[in-house]
C-alpha cells in the first residue's frame, strides 16, 4: 500500500492510478487506522486530508475518461462496508496536501516505478 507522491498523480499509468484509487477508498474506508509501514503517516492527519488528496486521483480518473462512484466526492463517504462519518471537520488544502510527500519522497516514488518498468 502506497501513496504516490501528488506530483505523479497526473503521470501515472492506468494500472497505478485505479489501484491508488482502490487503496485510498480502502484507507478511507475500514483501513483507517490501520498501520501499514508506507502509510502510517496519514494517521497523524485528519481523514479530510485523505479525502483531498484522492480528489486529485478521482479527478485525474474522470480527466482519462473513467466513471468513478460519485460517493467518493462525498468527504463524509467511507464507502458501502463503513459507516459514513457524521462529522468531519473541513481543513485548509495545503501544497503538497501531505508534508511528508518532499523531494526525498518524489524521489522514492520514482525509484519504485523505475523497479516496476515505469519510467516518468
């Protein structure tokens, strides 16, 4: 389980973006809080962030031509095996939307891909 870093969002291949679609609808859903060594960091953040940051990947989806469930712009939406939140605070977007996704993380991320055969 991975984030890839914001920059790549638009630059991934199709394989990588719906399965970072699937993984952040896990995290967001019955995953949250669920420690994973790669994504432990999102748990010191509010779950609104997540919520931002897979706008970036629902939107790069429809951007391609795909249909994503329209739920999933629904901050409160955790998906159908999770109960909704009742409330959750909106915060500021931030640029990168998670601090941890620096340089050394862009980096990391590309080294990933390039171990896959993905070249950016």
């Amino acid at each position: 389980m991975r984030l890839w870093h914001e920059q790549l969002i638009n630059k991934l291949p199709r394989q990588q973006l719906l399965g970072q679609h699937r993984e952040l609808a896990a995290l967001r859903g019955n995953g949250w809080g669920k420690k994973h060594a790669t994504v432990n960091y999102v748990f010191k953040h509010s779950p609104y962030k997540l919520y931002q940051f897979h706008l970036l990947v629902l939107h790069e989806m429809q951007h391609r031509g795909y249909h994503p469930n329209k739920n999933w712009f629904n901050p409160l939406y955790r998906g159908i095996h999770c109960d909704p939140y009742i409330i959750l605070k909106e915060c500021p977007i931030t640029n990168p939307i998670y601090p941890e996704h620096n340089d050394a993380y862009l980096k990391e991320c590309l080294a990933n891909l390039a171990s896959k055969g993905i070249i950016l």
